[in-house]
C-alpha cells in the first residue's frame, strides 16, 4: 500500500473517534419506564371494546345453536331406532318361532 492510503484510513480513523467524544448520554423524562411498563401491559392484555359483549353474545348463540341441532338430530335418530328396533324384535320372534318351537309343532315326526 501507499504511504498516502495509509494515511488516509489514519485521518478517517480519527474523525470517527473524534466524532465519539461529543456524544452525551441520553435523558428521560421522569416517570417512563413506569409509561413503558403500562403500554407494554395495555398491548398484552385484551381489550374491552364497546361492543365486547355482543361478540361473545355471537359466539354464545353460534354455540347454542350446534347444541340444538346436535340434540334434534340425536332425537330423530332414537325415535327411528327405537322403530327398527321394535321391527327387529319381531323378526328375531319370527326366527324363534320358525326354529326354536316347542316339540308340540313337531309332533308329525312321531307318527311315522
């Protein structure tokens, strides 16, 4: 390198440094880590708008209403079942009575 590039990084290198003595360390006003503090908490905590109330009103309603649809469709489903299931018994009655009479029904296998 050249003596003038050397001493061109030096005088650069002492402005920056020069540059740092005038600096002073910088003042808050009083009271504002306890500001700071405040809106750091108002940012994290929820808000209760105005209108807060008929948001959950909404959700609550939404909520109610899958309930009741949920309960009619579990009603619907048992008063069919219990249908089928009235049907089902008297086949499986049906079935009994085919195979499993009483002897009596057989009694034309004792005549021969």
């Amino acid at each position: 390198m050249s003596m003038k590039n050397e001493n061109n990084i030096e005088n650069k290198i002492s402005q920056a440094l020069n540059s740092i003595e005038g600096i002073e360390s910088a003042e808050v006003k009083p009271f504002f880590y306890t500001r700071l503090q405040a809106k750091m908490e108002n940012e994290i905590a929820p808000s209760y708008g105005r209108f807060s109330i008929l948001a959950n009103l909404k959700l609550s309603l939404a909520m109610l209403a899958v309930i009741m649809v949920f309960n009619l469709t579990s009603l619907v489903f048992l008063t069919s079942s219990q249908d089928t299931s009235s049907t089902a018994t008297s086949a499986l009655d049906e079935f009994s009575e085919e195979y499993f009479s009483s002897p009596n029904n057989y009694d034309y296998l004792n005549e021969y």
